[in-house]
C-alpha cells in the first residue's frame, strides 16, 4: 500500500457527498430508509404514549418494548437465510407492503381492555421488521463500492440516529397535538413511500447458492436445507471468534439501551411529563439521544477514517460515554440533565454501533453476509428485549433513579471485557467462509 493511500485509510472521512451523487441505487435505498424509519419513531412514541395512557404499569412497558425486541430475534434466523437464498430487494419490497398493513391495525386499540391487541399487533410488526433489518443491511455492499462503503454505513447508521431525533421530537409532538391515532396512520404511509422508493432502485441480484433447488424440494426438504444453511453460518462464528466478538457488541449495546428507553418513558410519564401522557418530553429525550448517536461516528470517522485499530478504540470509548450518561441521568437532577444524559448515551452507542457493523461488513464474505448479520440482529434483539424487561421489573419494585444506577453498574462489565479482548489485535482480515450448504 502506498504512503498515500495509507493515511487516506487512515483519516479519511469522506465519501458521503460522491455516494449521493453517484449512486443511484443507494441514493433510492437510502430515501426508502428516511420514509420507513420516519414512521417507525411515530409508532414508538405513539405505543408507548397509548400504552402509558391505557394501564400506566412499569411491566406493561417493559413488556412492549421486551416484545419489540423479542419478534425479530423469532424472526431473525429466517431472515439470513431468505437473505442469502434470494432477491434482497423482492424481501425488503415485501415487508415494507406487510408491515403497512400490520400497523393500521393499532387504530383499533382504544380501550385497556384491547392492549392483548397492542402486544399482538407489536410482535407482528417488529417479527417482519427482523426480516428486513438483516436484509437492508447485508444488501449495503452490493449497492456501495468497498471503497465508499464505509460512507454508506456510516451514513446508513447516522440517518437511523438523526431519524431518531427528528422522529421521535415529530412523532411526540405530532401525538401531543394531533392525537395517538393520528402518528398510527402517519406510520402506515411511511412504509408505504418505502415500497415505492425500492422498487424504483436498480439491482442486479447475485445467483445465491440454493436459490433454484429451494423451489423444487418441497416444504420438509427445504425447511432443513434452510435449518442447515443457518447452521452453517453458526460454525463460521464460532471458528471466526474475532467476528463472533464483534458480532456481540450491538447485543450488548441494546440491552442498555433498551433498559434506557424504558427509563425515559418512566421519566417523561411522571418526572417530566409534558404532552399528552408525557409525549412530548418522550419524543425529546428520545431526539437527544438521536442527535447524541448521530454525530458522534460522523466526528469520528473525520478524526480516524476507517482504520480498523482506531475504529476498535473508538468503540471502547463509547462504552465509557454510556456508563457516564447512566450515571449522569441517575439523580434526575432535572429534565435538561437527563437530555443531556439521553445525548451522551447516543454519543456512545453510535460509535459501538457504527464502528461494530463495519468492521463486520468488511471481514464477513458475501455468501454468509446475510446469516451473520441476521445472528448478530438475533442476539440483539434478545439482549434488548431481557433489558427491556429488566428495567420494567425493577420499576414495579424500585424507582428510575435505582434502575439507572444498577445499568451503569452493569454496563462496566461489557467495557472491562471489550478493553481486554475486543481492542487488542490489529487490521480485521477478510475472514474465510466455511464450506456451502
């Protein structure tokens, strides 16, 4: 490598503008994004508003976000193998149009006695989104040259996190103003947007291994073919063991962040209540955290490109800031410091999520792409769903300020382990895959 194109891997941090510019195909994927998650934030916040409205009980809110995250680990494992079998862009079409249909459904929720629905409703929604999470993301490098790639992840995440902000700020004051049902039939139509936007994007699908026998040896045939394919991409973490530590790191970033959330809403439903059932300080914390996680990877990828060892440090950094901002918002000294709090907190999940799913966009081949990151998506999603109910529970039995301590006290277990064994090592070579199936 020359000397040049050393220090450009090194501080590079460009890319973004020439991604857009050029790129029709993700420029259409990166539009369908901004519509879908637009909506997603109104339906959290509206949700959650309702469900505070409806039964006001810790549980019932750790139950729904537990839910959230429990139906796409269900669905996770189908999802890496349709994302390795076949056309990733039919899936996302798919699901978009499904998850449209599901979502109109929460307009029949109104009273305690129909919150069965909600769950009901929830686990459905989240179930299809953990098909179309691991898909968007394996289809990232088929849309993105290696050398931008960086830039689309880092884009693709930091959109995530200013649609938090912007979404979640909409979504609570849109709720707070227009009413709950109203954010429900904004949500529908974003998925809607969705669908249009992707099948107007150009894709050459690749020929994926299985895809032609899938159809013809009938529903037992297929079903263990698809049990073995996704078993297969097991093996290869567990021989890979610096993929499979990587592909950890998100799951523990969801379980506090998931135990946060359901923090927040305590706090804006009682501490801090402003809007309708608290709303609109919801949608602000929210945003904060958003805003923190949105340009944090955008400062860092300035200050260290997209070097492998800076990117591993970077994210031991951000394990820090979140044990700060736990500890920061513990007190409920006041609802700016708990904003404050909520944007540190993004500061340092957006630097382990980004950092984390490039470093494994650039080691793990293409045909195991789809299974790795939908086992990845499996384990955060169970992570996030156990703190989710954790931080529920102590609630019924404890205050917010209690909750708050005890996840930063465990949040410095995941930072000890990535300092000791994630940032050691050095350049992330492509990893070999095991054999196909």
């Amino acid at each position: 490598m020359s000397q040049r194109a050393g220090s450009e891997r090194r501080t590079g941090s460009g890319g973004y503008g020439e991604l857009l510019r050029t790129n029709g195909a993700f420029r259409l994927l990166w539009f369908a994004q901004i519509a879908s998650l637009f909506g997603d934030w109104f339906n959290i916040i509206a949700a959650s508003s309702l469900l505070a409205q409806l039964t006001g009980a810790g549980a019932a809110l750790g139950g729904l976000f537990a839910i959230r995250m429990l139906g796409a680990f269900v669905a996770s494992p189908l999802a890496g193998v349709l994302a390795d079998r076949f056309n990733r862009k039919r899936i996302l079409i798919v699901t978009d149009l499904l998850r449209a249909v599901v979502v109109s459904g929460f307009l029949l929720v109104r009273t305690p006695g129909q919150v069965w629905l909600l769950f009901a409703l929830t686990a459905i929604q989240v179930g299809i989104s953990g098909v179309f999470y691991p898909v968007r993301v394996a289809i990232l490098p088929e849309v993105a040259t290696r050398r931008l790639l960086g830039a689309a992840n880092a884009l693709t995440s930091v959109t995530w996190s200013t649609l938090l902000a912007v979404g979640a700020a909409a979504g609570g004051l849109f709720a707070g103003v227009f009413g709950i049902q109203a954010a429900f039939v904004v949500d529908a139509a974003t998925y809607g947007l969705s669908a249009v936007l992707l099948a107007r994007m150009p894709y050459a699908a690749a020929k994926r291994f299985g895809a032609a026998t899938g159809r013809t040896k009938g529903l037992p045939a297929a079903a263990r073919a698809s049990l073995d394919a996704y078993a297969n991409g097991l093996r290869y973490l567990w021989r890979q063991q610096r993929v499979l530590a990587l592909a950890l790191q998100k799951g523990f970033l969801l379980f506090f962040f998931s135990g946060f959330q359901v923090a927040c809403v305590a706090v804006a439903g009682t501490a801090f209540a402003v809007g309708e059932a608290g709303g609109i300080a919801l949608g602000l914390l929210f945003a904060a955290g958003g805003f923190g996680s949105g340009i944090s990877p955008i400062a860092a990828r300035r200050l260290i490109g997209d070097d492998p060892r800076a990117m591993r440090r970077a994210m031991l950094a951000g394990y820090a800031a979140m044990v700060a901002a736990m500890a920061l918002a513990a007190p409920l000294a006041g609802f700016a410091m708990v904003m404050v709090a909520s944007a540190l907190r993004g500061i340092g999940g957006g630097l382990v999520w980004v950092f984390s799913t490039q470093l494994l966009l650039e080691t793990v081949p293409e045909e195991l792409r789809g299974r790795v990151i939908a086992t990845e998506h499996a384990v955060l999603t169970l992570l996030g769903a156990a703190g989710s109910a954790g931080v529920g529970a102590v609630l019924e039995l404890a205050s917010v300020p209690a909750a708050l301590w005890i996840m930063a006290a465990l949040l410095v277990a995941p930072t000890l382990h990535w300092a000791a064994s994630g940032v050691r090592g050095a350049v992330d070579p492509p990893s070999p895959a095991v054999e196909r199936t």
